[in-house]
C-alpha cells in the first residue's frame, strides 16, 4: 500500500516516517510541507541524512492521489480543513492529525479553536479514530484524536461503559511533554524558561476538552462537564495523566485492575500495571503503547488512573497508523512492533 | 543571636547556610554532621570552597547549648527525634526539619512512617511550624511542616476558613522536584532513571497526608480525608501543587482571587497571582516565596488552585529562618529578602 | 540464528534486545543476567512489560550453548572475564562488551582497569570489534569497542590513514550522557547533582585511553600518547566527541570533508556532514549512525572534528550487532535500520 | 550611589537587579528597556512580582543621568553602541555588559559581529573589565567581557605571564548553558531541540575569539591565535571551559596547582582547587566565583584547565558590579557575597 504524508518536517510528520520505515505492508510514495521551500528533507532534519530518498515536494492534491492510496495531513489544526476539501470530494482516504475534523457539534469549533470550523459536511464523514473504539473502522476518512483525548478516554472507558463513576467528580490533571507544542517558536518553549520549570497552561480552556466530553459522553450520556488541567512539564515526549473520580460503590484495587485487564484483553497497545504499580512516563516513550495504573482510596470512595502515552506515538502518529492498519484491513500491530526506547 | 545547624550536608541544611549568610542578626556558630566525619565542609561540598570557615563537627549538644541559641535540626524523619532528646531535657530551642514531631495523634507516625513515633510529652511541645498560621509563636520547639504540607495547607486556608468548600471533594495533585528526595542514592533518583521521566509515587500513602489532614481539620473540623497524590518531575527543586474542590456556591475568578488577596494581605512570602495568571515553578526558586493562582470552571462549580514553592525554601530551610525570625522577634523577612534566581 | 544475552537488565543488554528485535535472522533464545534473581524481566522493566515472553535465568553455559549460536556478553568489565571462560574453551562464539578482551599488551589492562587481566590466550583469541575496521571478520570471539573508542577511533582514522596529522598535537575533549556509567548508583548519577550540570571526571586515566592508542598506533605507528579528556553532560545517551589535531600540511574544508567522504563511501553507518555543518547529538540517538563534521583553521593549521554516536547504539549494542552481522555473513545493516528518535 | 539600569529585562539586565537587591551601598533608581513597552517589570517577570517597585521606564538620558550616578548597558551587541553615546558625551559612566567596546583594533569588530563597529574615540574611553587584571581601574567607561572571554582569561593568565606556554598549541573547548544566547527566540534555543542535546555552533568564528587574543596577547605578544571551539550544552547557565596547552617545560600537578593559588592569592572570586580535583559547573551557580582546576599530562607534556562560572554571574552581571565596586572604592565583594545555589 502507497501512502504519501503532507507536513513530514513537522514532529508528527517524522514520526509517521519512522514508524513506516518499518511497516512491512506500507511504503511512503511522497512526502510535503506546506511551509518548508527546500528540495529534500536531509537539509533540514539531519538525523534523516542518506535515510530517505524522497525529495520534498509541494502539494498537489492530483499528484498524491496518482502515487498513493492514502494521505496522512500531519499538519496544524486550522490547515488540514483547507488542505483535506480536494482528497474528500475526490473520495480518497485521508487521516488528519488535526484538530479539524473531530469536533461533530456545529459551534464546538469556533468557541474552542476561536477560527471558523471545517464544513458540516465534510466532518460528518470522518470517524473518530480513536482506535480501541473506532465506530466505522471502514471509514476513508478519520480524525485521529487528540494526545491528550486519546489518554484521558482511555483511561476512563471501562469505568463510564460499566456505570460506576459518579459522573460530576471527575477530575483530570494531565502533563504534557514540549514536543506536543510543535516546532514553533514561543517564550513557553524556550529552553531557559521551560528547562527546570512546570506551569499549568490553557486553564479550562484546552482545545481537548470538549473532545474528550464528547467521547466520554458516549459511554455515560449524562456526563456534562469535566476538570481538565493541562501542564507542560520539561520532558521532550510524553502525556502523564491523572485521573481522579468518585464511584458510585466501594471497590478493591484487585477488582478495579481486573476490569481494566478483562476490559482491553485483545487491546494489544493498552497495558494494564499489576496492583500496586504504576507506569513512568519513560516506559512508553518511542512507542504506541498506553500504560495504565490504578489505585482506589477508600478514605475518599475515589479512584486515581495514571496512564502514560508517547504523544507521538500512541497520542498521534502512532495511532495514525494503527487506524491505517485498520481502514486497510492489516494487523493492528503491523509497522508498531518497536520496543520504547529505554533510558 | 548564635544559632548551630545539624545536619549541615544535607540539601536542607546546606540551604540554611545559604540563607543565613545573608540574615542580619543570626550568626551561625557551629555546623555538625551526624553521618559525615570530614574535618571541613568544603571537602565534600565544592561550592562551599573557602566560604565556610566553620569546622564540621560531632554533635555534642552540650557543646552547642554552650555556643548557639537554638540549634536547627536538618536531619531526617527517625534521626531527628534522637538528636532532640538531649535539648529539649535542657530546655534548649530546637527548629526540627523533619517529621519527627509533626503529628499530634497517637499512632499516626506508627501508621505512615512505619516506625516509632518521639514521645507523646516531647510531641506536644512543639508547635506546629506553619509559619502564616502559628498557633504559639513563642514556642522555643517548633516542628516546620513538610514541603508538600505547607504548599497543600497554604493553597486552602482562605477558602476552608471561610467554609466555601465541599470537603469531601478535594483533590491535591502535587510534584515535586528530586532534590526533596535528598540526597540518599535510590534507583528513583538516578539521573538515567528520572530524566526525561515522571512518575507518581506512594500512592495514597505519602507521610505528608496525615499531617495536611491535621491542619484543615483546624480550619474544617468535619474534613476527614482528602485525595492527594505525589508525582517526581524531572526538575531540581519546586514544590507544583495543583488543587482542586467543589464550591459549595458559585463563585467569579475576580472573587475568588480577592478572597486570597484580602486574606494573605499581610502575609509578605504569599504571592497571588491576578485573574487569569497562573504561576511557573521557576518564579519562586531560591526563595521563600509561595505564589498562588486560582481560576473557578463554572462547568463543573470547581475551582483549580495552583502553588509553587522551593522545597528547600518555603519547603524547608526558607520558612525554617522564617519561624526563627517569629520566634526571636526579628522582623519576618530578615535574611530572605534573596530575590528568586531566574532563570 | 539463535543468541543469547548475559547482562540483559544493563542499559546495553536492553539495547541489545530492542535492535534484535527487529532482526530479521536473529532469534533470542535466551536471557540471562549474573546479578538479578527475578523469573522475568518485566517484573524489573516495566517497558518491556507483555513484549518479551523469554524467562530470565541463571547463567548455565551448558545449556547457553544448547540452546544458542552465539552468546553476547553485556556484563561489566571484570565480570566478563569470569563468565566467557566456559564458552571459549568450548570453542563458543562470544561477543564481549565489556574492557576485558580489549587490550593486548600485558600490563596494560592492570594499570588501567586496576585488577588482573584475562588469560593472554584467551585475550589474544578475540577481535577488535571496531567495526569499520575489523582484522579477523570471521574471529568467534568479538571484543567489542567501548563508547568513546569508537568515536575516538573514527574521528581520525582518515587522517591517521593518509599520514596528514602532527601526531603529537591530538587533544580529544569527549563528553558523554549518564547511561555511559550504567545503572549503578553513585553521587556522580544522582540527579540532583547531575542535572543542570557538568564534571570532568577521570582526568587523564580514563580506560579508554590505551584502547584508543592501542588502535591508532595501528594507523600511525609513531603515535605515542594522546589527550583525552571525559565529561559528564546531563543527557541520557549519547557520545558528543571534539577532536583536535595539527596538520602536516595546510589543507581546505572542502578536501578535508572529501577525504572523509571518500574514506567512509561504502561504511553505511558513518555519515560524513557537508562543509559548514556539524552534527548535534540528537541526530543519532536511538541509532548505530556515526555522525562527523569537519572544519579546518587555517589560523592554527589545525582541524577540529565532531563526531556524534549513542552510547548504548554504535558504542555498544548497535556495533556489536553489526559485528554479528559480520560474523555471519548478513547484511551490517540487518536489525539497524530503525531510524534515530528524533525529537 | 544611585545607578540606572537599561535592558533590565534580559537575563543580565534581571541579573544585575537581583546582586544590587543585596548591595550596601547601591540602589537602583531607575530601569530601563529598549524593545519593552510596559509599565511595570512584574508584567512580564514574574518572579519579581511585589519585588521591583520601580516603573519600567523608556531611555531618556537625560532623565537617567539626573536621576544616577552610572548607568548599566544590558542591552545586546549592536545596540549599545548607540545607546551609549549621549552619556559617554555627557561625560557620564557607563557599565556595558555587550560586545560593542571590547574590541580595539579598527576592522575587527565589523569581522566578527559583522556589522559597524562604535567610534574609535569612544571604544578607545572603555577599560576592558576583566575584574582581576583591570589597566584603569578608575575608568568611567567599562567594557565587561564576554562569558567565553572571561573564563578563557582567567584560565591562561598565570602560565601565559610567567611565559610557560608553547603559545600555538592553545585549545579550548568552551561549553555553555543555554542562558548565554539570551531570550531570543530560534530554533537552537527551542526546549524540543535543545533538550538532552549538545551541539557546536560558530565554528571559528565565535565573536569571543577576538577579544581573548586580544587580552591574552596582553601577557604574551608573540601569541597571534588560538583553537577556540563553543558548544551548547542543556543547562540554563553555566561556562564549563576546558582548555589545553603545551608547556615548554614539564612541572608536576603540585607546582601547577601552586602557581595559580600563589597567582590568584589576593582574587576572592577566583577559587583553585586542590591537585586532583575538578570543579563541576554548578558549584558556581548563582555566585560571581570562578574556580579552576588544573592537571599535568607528561605523556603530553600538556596540561589540562577545567574552568567554570555562572554566565551571567562572573561572565556578565556578576562581573559587571566587582567593576562598580572597583570603580566606586567599594570592597571588590559588595553585593557578591551570596553563596552560590546548590543543589
């Protein structure tokens, strides 16, 4: 199968390069920047020097439906809208890594992206491509979530689908690695401020938010609201999340952990620690594992979930191709075999 | 005024010299080890080369009641209730660092620490070292307050104290940096381990939480539990707590922030933050600020309270000198008058 | 192929295994460890947790041999020397990572490892595994370069070739990421006193620097001593090595980067820079790449080079992969084409 | 004395202000910025929120010299060079932290900054700062060195004054945390890239080459360059300087380390460690101290210098206050005596 990525220099986009790199039923036909004017990629991401061949090229849309089979956009939210409208009405398959398509409730967008959303129309047709749960896993077009959406479901899925959280008392304190920020420039991502420092950012107003309800609402149709904190902590890679809920009955560690393992049984990239454990954000790192840990505090009758996820791996272009393995029929874990790299 | 530091080499002590260097009225007369046997601080301590013409000495409290005032304990949990013994018989002022005299029930240090608890008469005569809260500013025995306690216990006074929470709904997310793990080895604070690294540990079982507990209790008498959890960041010092509780009625931002601002008036380490700012990590490190920022989520009638402070300032040595300074009279901020080190 | 790995919980032994995972030739078919007495590696690397299935056992070279071709030794240096007895009297191919078959001249292991060396025989059966520039390809017994060696060693091995350095003006300033001194703990690994920090360490007794003359007396053999100097810098991986040298004769970036081109033009691994760049450490991390750039300074006459590797890829398990490619007749790029991690 | 600050909010401008906080015989009467347009420094530093109650003030010279006795230049390179021009004409003294004045030959400052340098008349009223070997020390115009510049100085001057150096075998190998390439945004500063990387940048041509030849010729007219290398190291500040050079004559580590204690006698920031140990870069940190550790290599003949300060403390503000305390008769360590920050 022929893919061709659109935004490769991006930190998305060079993951989705590595990972294919070992795919053994994929081969990558073209890459495009939207933004970068050079003739190859080496010149501008050294650690590809002599790796890959392909020169980068502009985009157009009739070219990479000619070489390819399917487009990944890992380009920014408020980009892929534009970049997405020829590949939809020439019916080709496309993932978007953005923010643009996942949204399904007219004004969702525009209050939480403050910018006009995709058409109606065109967001109808994608799948929410959070891959443990894809609702039409034929879809051609899927909206690959969000880093932080796709820990902070994860980790609530079984206790929302069997019913035992009170649904007003969760809170969600979750940490971000740098990289989730991209390569753009800012004071929040200067190494002198951000090294040896941790701040909280987006204070109830994260873009994910409104995913995530949206999700979770799925699963517990009452659920209104939930607390969502997002901060950015001096790491490189990586999303650690902690979640906090109140049950609606007491339980035991051992049955909260066994309902978690029964729960993602045949989830191959979903780990459930033993009682007692707790994942390090490091064991995943370079990987599309998510790692969860659990613990029940009967003093409060809550439960805390630390889960752990690569937000470029299992939180974007890790499950990119987990959802193109998916469309395409091929083993879920095919291209996504590599160990996380440790230490 | 003379005062003896014991446990000199730790990062607690270290930072009491620090401070003490810069304070007006105290003069540090005698630095003592009870693990170390060097002759000279500068041996092991290279930042200290020809700064510290103390030698470093046994301890021998007779030696230091003859020379010093009070003497600091900057010892750990377990140690300090020891090395107490002999000072407080004499009547002799003691600052303990450590938690040895921090929880007033019985059986309380048994069940978190695992050990022993100092005697109940020994116990009762230290006051509890919160130093915006004293309740008898004059004892000559003082017990300052963990690094997590005091971040947790300043974030909710105002707000306890004028009974606008649902107790039972408060959840703490703490992180700390490594240096408030010490300096003993442990795979957990091994650099290949914790770099680029994040992980919760002691799941509902940190020590801290019984002694947060005893303190809300004195502004919320029907409080019995709260939700807290500790997380290691890849950083050197900070303490970054992020709390948050269910309102018992609405409130705004610009209330919320006035509340703090009106109750920490006169309080000049507590830093509140303006609508809508959230403090970094950084902006307080070594110093014995404490800054806090507030935002209230409508959404969910939650509030999300965020406070940082330097472990080993408002954490430990900072409010240390500060507790001293109450005690002796001096005026609070004497010797910690440093502006925080940024970047 | 079937392998085995002895010291599979090191930092190289769990390098070993993410490479062979991917190898399309090599099975391991078993893992061993000297000093951890758990049934599975899971239960201490919570990364590999549900990946690899092998039992960690005791080290039973009878049965090693049984069950395997091969055996990689990733135990420290004077441990090595212990265990590879059995399997090189019984004519059992070995790839040793440790110091311990590295050097040949008696006396010298002693004085720079301080303890006795292995038997001559058994020394004098192995091979310098320096890949580019292996003697005996199809030795069975493989000693296999340490980090800094091997970036030393390529780092000049064109100009040594061509005669062109000043062989008394080399001074090699090398710096290297904490996982070089393995998982043991010490001061010099704690966090707290490693991050946001540097030391020089080993100040001109490092144990690499017969190794490195050991070698390059085999390309110049009038070169009598080098300067060579290591430091710690607080990153996880990763060799970042700068050399300095005199030349005979002045020469121009342009002929000195076309030297190295040329040198290096069949070596897939050694990927020279264009004139004008240097490589950053990050560019190979995760890989077996040996990244050079070049300068010359006419003001000097004198060449600056730096060359990137990761410590635990081309200065370990990555080389000593290579060399077991080279051993068995593979492709040297089998199991290592992963492409670095890259943020 | 009263003195002014322009560039306040730069990382030596910030730096400045927090030494002058603890200064007995200073005060900061006003401050300054070029690029920012605010009303309050706490605006956007908020580490210094209820700290500075100065207003943040635009550059009226005229206003500054009535209000100030001397006025600090934190302002970059380029920029200086024009601010600095009504005072020097006013006959006002000026403190300048950037590289406008530092060089002295005519064509050297356009080679090296590329651009035009200041008037010959006014560059040739600055004394070069170099704290421990000022010509004039009652200069009213000082130019403060470089970072690099500063320790590469201190490094050479005993060996090079008692002409002991083979002077074309100079190296150094200079590191630096990220702070010194200010708060600028770039790709090279960016968390993402920077973090737990290592790169060198200015091969060559780093604009501290100069000005070391130029103070080093100083001590040894016949020396006309140096090899000179600078690499960014993921640490906020710091200099860890290693230098290499030839000895016409061998000495052992004792007379070495003799020497500079003997030379650095009478110098309270400049600390020399015993024979065989070596300074780490944090135990300076925060501190205006510069120590040095020295070792002897006979297979070489050379000898090895490791040397590190705080960039912004010896290499810029630091620096910059010993010269106002040399200008104004103040005891050299006034406002210096904090201890540096450790852990």
């Amino acid at each position: 199968m022929k893919v061709s990525i659109i935004g490769v220099t991006g930190y998305s986009g060079l993951e989705l390069l590595r990972y294919l790199k070992q795919h053994p039923f994929v081969e990558v036909s073209s890459i495009h920047s939207h933004s970068v004017n050079k003739k190859t990629l080496e010149e501008i991401i050294p650690h590809l020097k002599q790796l890959i061949s392909l020169p980068l090229e502009k985009i157009d849309p009739d070219d990479i439906m000619r070489k390819s089979e399917l487009v990944f956009l890992a380009t920014p939210s408020g980009i892929s809208k534009e970049i997405a409208i020829p590949f939809i009405e020439a019916d080709f398959p496309v993932i978007d890594l953005s923010g643009d398509f996942r949204l399904k409730e007219v004004g969702e967008y525009n209050t939480w992206y403050g910018a006009d959303a995709a058409s109606i129309e065109s967001i109808q047709k994608f799948d929410y491509g959070l891959a443990e749960y894809r609702e039409k896993p034929q879809a051609k077009w899927i909206a690959n979530p969000g880093c932080y959406a796709t820990a902070a479901e994860l980790s609530l899925a079984p206790l929302l689908k069997e019913n035992r959280l009170i649904l007003d008392s969760i809170v969600i304190d979750a940490k971000s690695g740098v990289s989730g920020a991209g390569k753009g420039l800012s004071q929040t991502t200067h190494f002198s401020e951000t090294h040896d420092n941790m701040s909280l950012y987006k204070m109830n107003r994260h873009q994910h938010i409104p995913e995530i309800v949206q999700q979770l609402k799925k699963w517990a149709p009452a659920l209104s609201a939930i607390q969502f904190s997002t901060s950015l902590i001096p790491v490189t890679r990586g999303i650690f999340l902690t979640a906090y809920a109140k049950l609606k009955e007491p339980i035991s560690d051992e049955k909260l952990v066994q309902i978690y393992q029964t729960h993602f049984e045949k989830k191959p990239f979903i780990r459930i620690q033993e009682v007692g454990h707790y994942p390090v954000l490091k064991q995943v790192i370079g990987s599309n594992y998510c790692d969860i840990g659990l613990a029940y505090n009967p003093k409060m009758n809550m439960i805390t979930i630390v889960t752990v996820i690569d937000n470029l791996g299992k939180g974007a272009a890790g499950q990119a191709i987990q959802n193109l393995n998916i469309y395409a029929g091929f083993d879920e874990q095919c291209g996504l075999e590599l160990l996380p790299i440790y230490p």
